[in-house]
C-alpha cells in the first residue's frame, strides 16, 4: 500500500502554484463585488419603495392628491 500511495499525486499541491492562487483570488474578489452590488441594489430599491409609500400615506392622511403631489 505504501508504494501505490507515494505513485499518487499528493492532494497537499494542488492549488499551490502562484497561477491557481491568483485565480482562486480573483474568484473571491468577483464574488465580493457581485455579493455587494446585489446587497446595494435591494437595499437601494428597499430604500426607494419605503419612501415612496412614506410619502403617499403622508399624502394620503392630508387628503391629497397622491399622484399629483408626487
């Protein structure tokens, strides 16, 4: 058994080598970018419906015109 396991590739080496560092890198760079560009991108249209509906149910308890005031 010992001689077919020193035949086998050592798992410990791969991902090693400068090459597959960099690209594993830039995975975890994109998928950071993309995780946070989603978090603003709802954040942001959480944001906006909040305050627009904000702003018709002040309308709307002041008896105005809600799309007409907007």
């Amino acid at each position: 058994m010992s001689i077919l396991w020193k035949e086998l590739p050592s798992r410990n080496n791969l991902g090693t080598e400068p090459e597959a560092k960099s690209v594993n890198f830039l995975i975890v760079i994109a998928s950071a970018i993309a995780f946070f560009l989603v978090l603003h991108w709802v954040l942001c249209r959480t944001f906006i419906v909040c305050i627009s509906e904000l702003v018709i149910a002040l309308n709307y308890d002041r008896g105005l015109d809600c799309i007409g005031s907007l």
